[in-house]
C-alpha cells in the first residue's frame, strides 16, 4: 500500500480534549468532498463533544485552509483519523459495542426524533450528492432520516450533521438525568 494510503490520525492532539465531558458518539463521513462541510463537521463536533470525527475515503483532512476556514481551530482539538477503506473501521466500531447508524433516507429509516440511539453510536453522513455508499449503508444497523416538511427531501450534509449531533446530545443528556 503507498504510504498515502496508510490511515492518517490526529489522536494526539490537545490532551486537554480528553478532560472534556464527551458524548458517546463518533461521526463516520463517508466520501464528503467539501471541505468546508468537513471542517463545519470539526467545529459542530468539537462544540458538542464528539469523541472522534472519521473521514472516509475522498473526505478531505486536515491541514487544508478550507477545512480550517469553517472549523475555526476545532481541527487542532477534535481528534479525527482518516481511512480509504472503512468497512474495516465500521468492524472495528462495532466490536467495540457501538450501534452504527446511517443519517439516509430509505425504506427502512426511522424519524430522527422517534430513534432511540444505543450508546455508543456512529453516525455515518455519505457524499453531498451521491449519499452513503451502498455497502456501508447496508453495514449499518439503523438508518435514520431527518423529517422534512417541505418541498426539498434533503439538507446540506453539514446542517444534518448539527440537526442529528444536537438530537443526540439531547437524547443523551435526557439519560443521565434518569
């Protein structure tokens, strides 16, 4: 494999990252190409406390001035790794006990504000036009839609990004207070 292929990680970035209370959730994005989307990802991630952001296959990664532009440092704080390949991190994920959960529109999604994570979750965001790859859908165990009242069936991959991140934050909250 050519060596820039090998997955790329930040994980050693800001100790002080690790002292933050964290939601239980990681964000996969699988071929995003803006990245500006990317790095709005990073700033929403890192303001909602993520554990980790991955970039999958033509995803950009830090360091890129665009990234950067949108995510206004969060990049240096967030930990994220990128992957070409992610069926074996989706295997990894859920080996480690995590429910993986696609952010599409299908046949069998559940309305966001009906699905009842597991944590901890992945939430997986595909490509801006194309959605997620077919065989990473079907990896998943849940799909779960955004409820769309007017006449446009989709919203920018990083608005959902924040829509679906702040539902959780919500949802997860409301289980520590039990």
């Amino acid at each position: 494999m050519p060596t820039d292929r090998l997955p790329f990680s930040a994980t050693h970035l800001s100790a002080a990252y690790d002292d933050v209370n964290k939601l239980p959730a990681t964000v996969l994005l699988d071929n995003v190409r803006s990245l500006y989307n990317v790095g709005s990802f990073f700033r929403t991630g890192d303001a909602c406390g993520l554990e980790k952001l991955y970039l999958g296959g033509i995803s950009g990664y830090p360091p890129k001035k665009q990234i950067a532009k949108t995510a206004l440092g969060a990049e240096e704080r967030l930990p994220w790794e990128h992957h070409w390949e992610v069926g074996p991190l989706l295997n990894d994920l859920r080996a480690r006990g995590f429910e993986l959960a696609a952010i599409e529109t299908s046949a069998r999604s559940v309305d966001l504000f009906d699905w009842k994570p597991r944590f901890p979750v992945c939430v997986v965001f595909g490509h801006e036009v194309d959605g997620i790859q077919p065989a990473i859908a079907e990896a998943c165990d849940v799909h779960v839609r955004i409820p769309m009242l007017g006449i446009k069936h989709s919203l920018n991959v990083a608005t959902a990004g924040g829509v679906v991140l702040y539902e959780l934050l919500r949802k997860y909250r409301g289980m520590l207070r039990r």
